[in-house]
C-alpha cells in the first residue's frame, strides 16, 4: 500500500493544544453563566459582541421590521430553500411510523416516535449571517412537531441580521433572541431569569458552542458533535484541478480551522490542484480566513488505487465528501463513515449547505464513524410499550420472567411475576422463589 501525503495540515498534538485551551475556557464560562444567569449572559454579550440590548429576545414588532428589509426576491429564495428542506424531512418523517404488534397470543408490543418537548436551536452568525442554518435546525424541528422552538444567533455587524431572523421566524420560531457563543448555548441549556431551560440543543458553531453543547449533553440532549467545517474531496482524472481547488477552498472560508484534504489517485492532478489553491487564493475575497485553514489544515493525499482512498476517506471520516470519479456509486456503496456525501461534478457541498433539501448540520472530528447528520429523526424519541391482555399470556410470561429474575438474584423482581402467576395463573408459588418450569401441555 502506497499512501503519499503531499501536503499535510498542523500536527494533531497541536490540535490537541488548542482544544484543551478551548475547554478550560468553556467550562468557566458556563459555571459563570449557571451562577449568575441573566447578568453573566450579558457581560459576556458586551465582551465578545458588543450588544446589549434592552431585551435579547425580539419583540414580534422587530420581528416584522427586520423581515420588511428584505426584497421580495430575498424573500423568495429563503423560502424556497426551506420549501426544499421541509419536503425531505416531511419524507423522512412519514418513514418513521409508530408500531404496535401481538408477539405471543395476548401479548402486545409498540413503539411510539414521540417529538422532544422542547429544542434550542443555535444559528451562526459572527462572521457570516448563516441564514441556511435556521432551515436546518429550525424548520426540521417544526416538521418533526416540537411544541417549544427557540433560536439564538449573534449580533452581526452590531445587530440583528434581518435575512437570518426572517428565516427563523419563517421556519417556525417561537422564541427568538440575539445572542451567540457560549452565553447562547449555556442560557438555553441551563436557563436564566428569563430564558426557560430546553431538553435539547441543535445546529452547527464554532469550536466554543461545539465544546459547550459537548459539556451540556447529559445534561440536555443535542443533535451532535458539530465543530468546525470539514470537507474532503475524492477525485480522479476525470475532474481538473479547478473544480477540487474550487471545492476545497469553498469550506474552508468558514474558519480558520476548517480542515479541506484532497484525496485522489492522480499525482497530476494532485500536484495542479496545489497550484490552482494558490492561484484561487490571490483572487478570492475570503481568501484571508481560507489561507489559514488550507496553510495549517488542508492536506493533499495520494493513493495508488480506489481501494486505498476508500479506507482512508473512512479514515479520516470527513464531515462533507465531495466524490467526483468514474466510480461515485461505488463510493456510495462502499463508504461507511461520513457526514454527507455529493455525489459527481454537478453537485457540490454549497447545494447541501444553502438549498438542495438535506440537512448542513453534520458530523465532524470523525463523528460520522458513530452518527449521521441532525435530521427530523434526531428531534423524535422512540418510546416503547407494553400490553398484556390475558391471563394465560400474564402467566406464560410471568413465570419466565420469574425464573429468570431469580436466576440473577433479583428476588423482588422475580415477586412482579410472581405475584401475575399467583393472580392470573392461580399456580402456587411460595414468595421469594422462581416459579415452576411447566410443560407446554400442561
């Protein structure tokens, strides 16, 4: 096996540095935020954003003002991409359906998929106003019928964007407050004087809310471990050097850490793809956030066969794949560990991040070894249940459920099925002892 790295990004003991500094910082701040509420979410407002507004959550006044900014056309196509995001979670929804069987004679099983009572749903917006993610979170979470949505996302440019707040309230908001980081995510998952706590939070930030909602899961539920962008491209000598430098690049002006790896069997293509970065690189307007996470986290990979970037792709387990081969379905087929996949030259990751319908809120660090994306799904819980309807079914199972019990040591467990058998069976068993075994013809 020959695996070539022709670029590599920073060491991983490196990375490891900056994390740990992230996570000292996080829990300080939410201790703070968990002692001192609403006070502390408004320092830390001032600090980072410079806001402090009269009231975080908006009024539904502002609410009109800022979506009577937008044009008609801004507008449109804001619903348009939610009108493609509701129909898939609307089709993912109607997969899941409630069940109810009869396993044994009078014996009755189900399950019911039971929305989360109430969800935070966070929407990024320091650097750019990320008006995709409030479809994504948002809007999915009201398909999924979640009675209580709130939704926090910063200031940008010293107040509240109008394009990302006309898409949380179009997408079925029922809250809405100007905050972001960790005041955002620690006040929506441990409430304040005025913010009621949620059972769970949702949507993509960067290494701080990701840090912050890993710290609070336990305490409230989340969607997933959702860090910094991740993308990596598969491609051979059926794409150029344009097309993967444009796909790389095209991620990683979300941050300064967002990893961007070539993988491919083309040493020609892998060496132009070097030279159309730099060239992009110079002309991009983005370039100076791009530079940074393609200087210390893009990575360019040569395999000699498929075979070989397949298992380095799940690998590495890349939040976004872009797979332009002569072999895409073979890819699909074949790869276990992913975010999303994009599947050939004609689709690309900004048509999953911004309108094509499938949720942007992935898996990253190689979470997709262990998890999909956020999804209708992740806003349903699956409760089961149990009927038993006659006396002969209590007793049948009973009496295993006795022998059983008692064969861990669990004698008042065994005395739940005991007391059935005695009841329902009318079959003596002396109390703290498993009842008898029976023949079938008995």
């Amino acid at each position: 096996m020959t695996i070539e790295y022709l670029k590599r990004g920073k060491p991983e003991a490196d990375r490891a540095e900056d994390d740990a500094k992230t996570r000292a910082v996080v829990e300080a701040t939410l201790k703070d935020i968990e002692t001192r509420g609403d006070t502390a979410v408004r320092e830390l407002s001032e600090k980072f954003d410079n806001y402090s507004p009269e009231s975080f959550r908006l009024s539904q006044a502002q609410i009109d003002e800022l979506i009577g900014q937008l044009t008609d056309r801004e507008l449109e196509d804001i619903k348009f991409a939610q009108a493609q995001v509701r129909n898939f979670a609307q089709a993912q929804r109607d997969s899941m359906l409630d069940i109810e069987v009869e396993t044994l004679p009078g014996v009755i099983l189900g399950h019911k998929n039971i929305p989360v009572q109430s969800v935070g749903c966070y929407i990024p917006g320091g650097k750019f106003p990320m008006v995709a993610s409030a479809h994504m979170s948002v809007a999915t979470a009201s398909v999924a019928g979640v009675p209580r949505i709130i939704a926090c996302t910063p200031p940008f440019e010293g107040k509240p964007n109008a394009a990302v707040i006309a898409a949380m309230h179009l997408g079925g908001a029922h809250e809405i407050y100007v905050m972001g980081g960790i005041q955002a995510i620690g006040a929506m998952a441990l409430g304040t004087e005025t913010i009621e706590p949620v059972h769970m939070l949702v949507g993509p930030g960067n290494a701080f809310v990701a840090e912050a909602k890993r710290q609070l899961f336990g305490r409230v539920g989340i969607d997933l471990f959702a860090g910094p962008t991740e993308t990596m491209v598969i491609a051979d000598d059926t794409v150029d050097a344009e097309m993967c430098a444009t796909d790389l690049l095209g991620q990683a002006e979300h941050g300064y850490n967002s990893p961007c790896v070539l993988l491919t069997n083309s040493r020609k293509l892998a060496e132009e793809t070097l030279s159309e970065v730099d060239r992009i690189l110079d002309i991009l307007p983005t370039a100076g956030t791009a530079r940074v996470s393609w200087e210390e986290y893009g990575e360019v990979i040569l395999c000699d066969t498929y075979d070989e970037m397949l298992q380095v792709a799940d690998d590495i387990a890349s939040e976004h794949v872009q797979v332009m081969t002569d072999r895409d379905d073979w890819f699909l087929e074949n790869m276990t560990c992913y975010g999303a996949l994009f599947l050939g030259p004609r689709t690309n990751v900004s048509n999953g991040d911004k309108v094509i319908g499938t949720n942007h809120t992935l898996p990253t660090k190689k979470a997709g070894r262990y998890t999909g994306g956020l999804w209708v799904g992740k806003y349903l819980k699956t409760h089961s249940y149990q009927k038993v309807l006659t006396d002969e079914a209590a007793t049948l199972i009973g009496e295993y459920g006795s022998r059983l019990c008692m064969l861990e040591g669990f004698v008042g467990h065994a005395e739940q099925c005991n007391v059935r058998v005695r009841r329902y069976g009318g079959i003596n068993v002396p109390y703290g002892e498993a009842a008898p075994y029976r023949d079938a013809a008995e």
